[in-house]
C-alpha cells in the first residue's frame, strides 16, 4: 500500500510540473501575441467606417482636442452626440488625451481582451492565456482590437455581466453584497458602452432579481 501512495505521489507530482510547464509557455505565447495587436493597434490610426465617422471624432470632442469650430458635425451626429451611450467615447478620449495620438483610441478595444482574460482567470480560474487564445481565435476580436470600435469592450463587459447575473440567479443562499455590487456596475458599463446592451442589461437583471 505504501508503495502505491509512493507511486500516486510521484505521479501527481510529475502531472503537476506537466500543467505548470504548460501553463507558463501558453502565458508566454498569450502575451506575445498581445505585445503584437498591441503594436498593430499603435501603429495607424483605425480606418474602419465608423471609427472615423464619430467614435474617434466623439473622442476628440469629449477630451477637448477638437472644439466644435474646428470640426462640425453633420445634423446626424449632433443627435448621435445627444443620444447615444457615449462611454466609451469618453475613454476613448481619455486615452486619446494621455498618448497625445488619435491612435490612442484603439487602446480601449486592444486593453478589453486581456482584461477579460484576467476575469476569467482571478474568477473562473480559466488559465488566462487559453482565453486569450479562444479570443482571438475569432476573426471580428482580432480586427476590433485593433480599432476604434466599441463593440469589443462593450460585449466583453457584457460576457462578464451575464456569468455574473447567472451565477447570482442559480446560487440557494442569499447573495453577499460583492456579488450584487458585480452585477449592478457591470450591467450599468455595458449599457453605457453601448446602448444596444440595454435589454440584455434588463433582462439579466430581471433574472436576478
């Protein structure tokens, strides 16, 4: 018997170094091919349609780089001013004004893939670089992170609010505050990104409610 349990250990072990020594060469693949998006995503200002129709325009609006004399909205983006969830503009902006470049918007959509990999690896114990790998195994992740869109972010603060509402629905025991907390700011981001968020937002709520 004691033979045995030596054997078991050894194996065990063996196993563990395995998974460790796997575990950091995907960690160090996930941040190599990080370090490359990063760059893409630093290297041209984001060309696609709505990027520079009024994300990055928006941007500069909210942060004080461009006044409203120097760049004149057409009639429909004065109201897209008015009434969209402009959150993520406003970050946008943020991070426009810190780098100095317009290029710095893009630094919203990049930060929202490895952010979501650090949730599901502190919660979930997803190993933070399978995530990042499934992520970007999707052709729309890699052509957002490199782009002023919105929709990145915004649907991975919304992934992230419905793990939560569903682990908050299915739970028997009274909530603790921390994970209602999680649900409320969570759900309360993600529609602010973007306001087609909303009813996921509601119905989440609902649920947990």
């Amino acid at each position: 018997a004691g033979q045995r349990e030596d054997q078991a250990r050894r194996l065990t072990l063996k196993a563990r170094r395995r998974h460790g020594a796997l575990g950091a060469l995907g960690l160090v693949a996930a941040l190599v091919l990080l370090a490359s998006v990063l760059r893409a995503a630093l290297h041209d200002v984001s060309q696609a349609f709505d990027s520079l129709y009024y994300h990055v325009p928006f941007a500069a609006r909210f942060a004080g780089i461009s006044s409203p004399e120097a760049y004149v909205f057409s009639p429909d983006n004065q109201e897209r001013l008015k009434g969209y969830a402009l959150f993520a503009e406003k970050l946008q902006g943020l991070l426009y004004l810190a780098t100095g470049r317009p290029e710095g918007a893009n630094l919203l959509s990049f930060a929202s893939a490895p952010l979501l990999a650090m949730y599901m690896a502190r919660r979930y114990r997803v190993p933070f670089g399978l995530t990042v790998f499934a992520l970007f195994a999707l052709p729309l992740v890699m052509t957002h992170a490199t782009s002023a869109y919105v929709d990145l972010p915004a649907n991975a603060c919304a992934a992230a609010f419905v793990l939560e509402a569903y682990a908050l629905a299915s739970r028997r025991v009274p909530a603790r505050a921390k994970a209602l907390v999680r649900v409320l700011v969570l759900g309360a981001v993600a529609a602010a990104l973007r306001c087609q968020l909303a009813p996921t937002v509601v119905l989440g709520r609902g649920r947990v409610a």
